[in-house]
C-alpha cells in the first residue's frame, strides 16, 4: 500500500514528462494513450525494484525513453486501454498560436533520428550534458557533438526557409 | 524555429501541464495492472496465425504417417514435418527476442543497440525461411499427394511434378521477393542505428 501511494504520488508530480514523451514519439491520440499506459506499466514494473542509485527522475526519464523508443519501432498495437481523454492527453489550453509553434517544434523534433530526438528531448527538459548522458548510456563528449550538430541542422533549416 | 525558440515554446508546455495535473491514484494503478497488455506488433500477428496454421498441418500430417510407405515418402514426410515446426519457433522466439528487451536497467544507447541487432537477427531467421521454402516446395507435393491422395507421384502422376514445380517456383519467387523486401526495410533502419552510434562513439 505504500509503494502504491508512493508509485502514484510520482507520476502525479511527473505525469508532464509522461506526456511530453508520448506527444513526441507517436503520430496520434490512439499510439499515444496507448504510449502513456505502457510507460506508466513499466515504471511500476521498475518501481518495486528502484533501490535509488539513481535520481528518481533520471531513473524515470531513461524508462520512459526506451519504452518510447521501442513503441515507435513496434507501432501498431491494440487490447484494453484505460480512458485518459478527461485528464492528462486533454490538449494543452488553446491558443492557435501557441499551438501553431508547437506543432513546428513536434516535427522539427519527430525530423531527427532515434538518438538525437531522445538528447533534443532531455535538453529541452533543462538536463545538463552530464545528466543526459546519464540518461541516454552515450558520452559527455558525444551528447555535446550531437548537440552541436542538432543547432547546426535547426540553422540550416532556417536558412533554406 | 531556433533551439532558444524551441525551448521557450517547451517550457511554456511544461507550465501548462503543470496546471493539469488530474490523474487519480486509481487510474495510475488501472495502468499498472496486466489488464492492458502491450500486445504484439503487425509481425507477431502474421507469424502467430502462419504457426497455428504450420503446427496444425503437422499434427494433421503425423496422424497418416503410416501412409508413407516408401523410404523417399518417409524422408520427405520427415522433413516437412520437422519444417513446419521448426521454422514458426524459430521465427516466434526470434521475435520474441526482440520484445525480452529490458527496458528497466538498459540505457537509451542499450536499447537502441539491443533492438536493431535482435531485429537483425530477425531476418536473418526469415532469410534461412525463404531459401528453405524452396526445398519444401519440392519436397511436401509428394507427400501431401500419398497423404490427402493415396498416390505416389513419383509413379503415377509425374506429369504433375512438370506442371506443379515451375508454378510453384514463380509464385515462391515472387512472394519471397515481396515478403523479403518488407523485411529488408525493417533491418536497413536497424543497420542506420547501429552506424548512427558507432559514427558518435568515433567523434570524441
């Protein structure tokens, strides 16, 4: 009972990075509920066995990004689904144009490949190289280059436009 | 749009969803339950329904074994038999590979690496299936023919062997052709990622 009290006060306070990795590795609200239920299914599955080595949220992020990973190269799926339409996949408050530089930034993102889209996301999410390389099993030295090419390509882009 | 614009836009996200928090304790323990089960991809689907099929046949086929009463039937009831169990479990346990991944102790790195070489291995199974495939081909007529007939092609309709053969080898030809390029498609993706990482792990 108070691993299950503990298990849901974490991902009431990080259901936010549930969310924004579902957005960013599935096409539609079908993948990306189903997305939500498979990470949250694997956090609890890792939960009884986190002993805390790890930050909780470094611990997180790195579950939250392989069951992503391995989702989008699977993709079809089916069986039961929870209902999540009321609470957390209810799309951000509308604003046409806060929506419109979203969905630039959902596809600029989807545009890169498995590795970098994991390191754009960490980055995103404020990690330093240290903790993103933590996260993705890849060098200090190889998140920085991959970083440095990630804002050339975005510049390249911007110029072609 | 510019990382520093892409990462305003992010953090505007965050405290939005900040503001959303509504998940109740029992829906997050329904999503931990096996109820909802990540259930096989479009793969599995196909392979799952050729083995039922496969295992059926070979049930069906060892129930008149006795029927094949030459050596060479013999033999070749013998490896139809064994290529119809064989192959769907060695095409079910490679994909199962695939799903054994560990998702709770690997890194991002981990299972990348870990995906793409059990997807390749994937196809390297299906490689052998199609190259066997011709083989079988020969080799079941005359035992589906004593079995489901009672004739020994190789004595009474050896005009059949002459019609059956050159079809079969077409159809075979073509469908291998098909099935494989779908494959070849995963595994090129798979082989993109294991370079992708290897040219990062050169660089520093």
């Amino acid at each position: 009972m108070k691993e299950e009290q503990a298990f849901t006060k974490l991902i009431k306070q990080n259901g936010g990075i549930i969310y924004k990795i579902t957005r960013l590795y599935t096409d539609d609200t079908e993948s990306q509920k189903d997305l939500y239920q498979e990470i949250v299914y694997q956090l609890w599955k890792g939960f009884k066995t986190f002993r805390g080595e790890a930050k909780i949220t470094t611990w997180m992020y790195r579950i939250a990004l392989n069951t992503a990973l391995l989702h989008l190269k699977r993709k079809k799926r089916s069986g039961y689904k929870v209902s999540l339409d009321a609470v957390v996949l209810k799309q951000e408050d509308y604003d046409p144009l806060f929506e419109e530089r979203l969905k630039i930034l959902y596809s600029k993102i989807k545009d890169l490949g498995d590795v970098d889209r994991g390191i754009i996301f960490l980055f995103l999410e404020g990690k330093k190289y240290k903790e993103i390389a933590k996260i993705t099993g890849l060098s200090t030295n190889n998140v920085g280059t991959r970083m440095a090419r990630i804002k050339e390509r975005l510049r390249t882009q911007i110029n072609k436009n | 749009m510019e990382l520093e614009e892409m990462q305003t836009t992010w953090s505007q996200l965050s405290d939005q969803l900040e503001h959303q928090k509504k998940l109740t304790n029992t829906l997050i323990m329904e999503m931990t339950k096996q109820r909802y089960r990540s259930k096989i991809g479009i793969l599995s689907r196909y392979e799952g329904l050729g083995a039922v099929i496969c295992f059926a046949a070979a049930i069906l086929l060892m129930l008149q074994f006795q029927k094949l009463d030459t050596w060479y039937l013999m033999a070749s009831g013998v490896f139809t038999v064994g290529y119809i169990i064989l192959l769907p479990v060695a095409v079910l346990r490679s994909i199962n590979a695939m799903k054994s991944i560990d998702l709770i102790n690997n890194t991002y790195k981990d299972t990348l690496i870990a995906y793409a070489k059990k997807q390749k291995q994937f196809l390297r199974t299906q490689r052998i299936g199609i190259y066997l495939n011709f083989i079988l081909l020969a080799v079941s007529l005359p035992v589906v023919v004593k079995v489901f007939k009672g004739d020994d092609i190789f004595v009474t309709n050896t005009e059949l062997l002459y019609g059956y053969i050159p079809f079969m080898v077409i159809f075979l030809v073509l469908f291998s052709k098909w099935g494989y390029t779908k494959y070849r498609n995963v595994t090129d993706s798979a082989s993109e990622i294991l370079k992708d990482l290897e040219d990062g792990s050169r660089q520093i």
